[in-house]
C-alpha cells in the first residue's frame, strides 16, 4: 500500500538503524566514510584531527561525537550507537517537499554499505525504526482534533475530552512488529510566525535477523502506511486529499 496527500501535514521522516554494539569509530573510519561518500554528500561535524603532545594515533571519536552528513533535503547522522536518514521540512514557508520513503531507504542502505567497508564488517543492527511526525493545525470554529481520528483511536475518556494535552500509546503486533502513536500540543516556528497545533508522530520498530534489515524497514514501512490509513477519519482523509495506491 502507498498512501499519497497532497496537503498532508508532515514535517519529517525518518529511518533508524540502531547497533546491537557500539561502533568504534575512530578518526581513520570517518574521514575514510567522509571521502567515499563525497562529492555526493557534503559531511559537517567532522572532528579536528587534533593529537595531545607525543600521541601519534587516536583511536576513538570523542563520546557522543558523530558525524553529520547532507544531501539536498537529505540528512544523514552517524553515532557509535547508531545510524539514521532523515527528512525534515525547512521552517521558512515553501520548504521542499518530502522526497518519499524509497529515497529514505536507499540513503540509509548506502551508507550502511560504505560503514561495513570502511570498518571491514557489517555492523550488527539490533532494532530498524521508521517514524513519521506531523503538525496539526485543527481549523477555525467547531473542528476538533477529535475530528481527525477514528473514535477507537483514542481511550473513551480521551475520545470525550475538551482538550486534549497529550496521549501516548505503544504496543507490539502478532507479527512483532512494535507501534508507537505520540499526539501532544505544541508549538513550531515557521519563518517569523509561532505555530499553535498538535505534533502527531507514528513510529514502528522490529528488530531483524542478521542481513535482513532492508527487509525489515519494508516490513515497518508497510506496516505504518496502513495504521495511519486506519487511524484517520474520512474527513480528514478528505482535507489532506489521500489517494490510496495498493
């Protein structure tokens, strides 16, 4: 299943690949990463390569360094612990599109790619994550946010409350596949205007077989398009304009 909207409200998309062990990544690694992914892919964060008096070689990154990398609306972050491809929408009115879930993935595939050859293994995952955040902005007069989501969505109490703070749900499917639904208040900036709405984020997460983690995004993919084509309600399905392809 593909679910296209042409006024979906999404800000960002993300998929997570997270290390059964951490990485050591040490300078060689990350400058050797860094060339093989230019001129593609401009990397920042990159460390000062700067050696303490009489110390020839450094071995580890400094803890809770990384590296960050950038491709058009691209970002790619590499930490010992894990590595991530993420879209993010610009704050200034008019930013690019989503480049969709296949570029995502190939990204993320990649550079799991050039990793294994720079440290002459492929990394153990132990956990793929994909998750979608959107920000919703209930319209003027009697639209709730009750009124984009099915009545099940909800506990009762939440389903009949005036305000809704923030809820949050997280379980695991017959197939092992785990979902989160987060929906809280909040504020985003948007040029120079403060934006009041609600942050709506899906999450899945499964935890793969070694060599089975491209599978394994595919089957969370998969398995997010159709729990947020359930969750929504036939109005809202009609403002964002959804068009189902399976």
């Amino acid at each position: 299943m593909r679910l296209d909207f042409s006024n979906l409200p999404l800000i960002e998309a993300a998929i997570r690949f997270t290390f059964a062990e951490s990485l050591a990544l040490g300078f060689e690694t990350m400058f050797k990463l860094a060339e093989r992914v230019r001129p593609d892919y401009a990397a920042s964060d990159l460390p000062a390569r700067e050696l303490p008096p009489g110390q020839n070689v450094v071995n580890l990154m400094p803890v809770g360094s990384g590296m960050l990398f950038q491709k058009d609306a691209i970002r790619v972050t590499l930490q010992s612990d894990m590595l991530a491809s993420r879209w993010i929408r610009s704050r200034i009115p008019g930013g690019q599109d989503y480049v969709r879930y296949p570029t995502l993935k190939v990204t993320a595939e990649e550079f799991f790619k050039h990793l294994a050859a720079v440290c002459g293994a492929r990394p153990s995952v132990s956990v793929v994550n994909m998750v979608y955040v959107n920000f919703i902005r209930p319209e003027e007069g009697d639209i709730s946010i009750h009124d984009y989501f099915e009545a099940n969505v909800f506990p009762r109490r939440i389903s009949a409350a005036a305000r809704v703070y923030n809820v949050q749900e997280s379980w695991q499917e017959p197939d092992s596949v785990d979902l989160t639904l987060d929906l809280q208040e909040a504020t985003i900036k948007q040029g120079e205007q403060e934006l009041q709405g609600y942050r709506f984020a899906t999450a899945g997460g499964f935890r793969p077989r070694p060599g089975e983690e491209m599978a394994a995004i595919d089957l969370v993919h998969d398995r997010l398009q159709v729990f947020f084509n359930e969750l929504l309600t036939a109005r809202a399905k009609s403002w964002w304009a959804l068009q189902v392809n399976e």
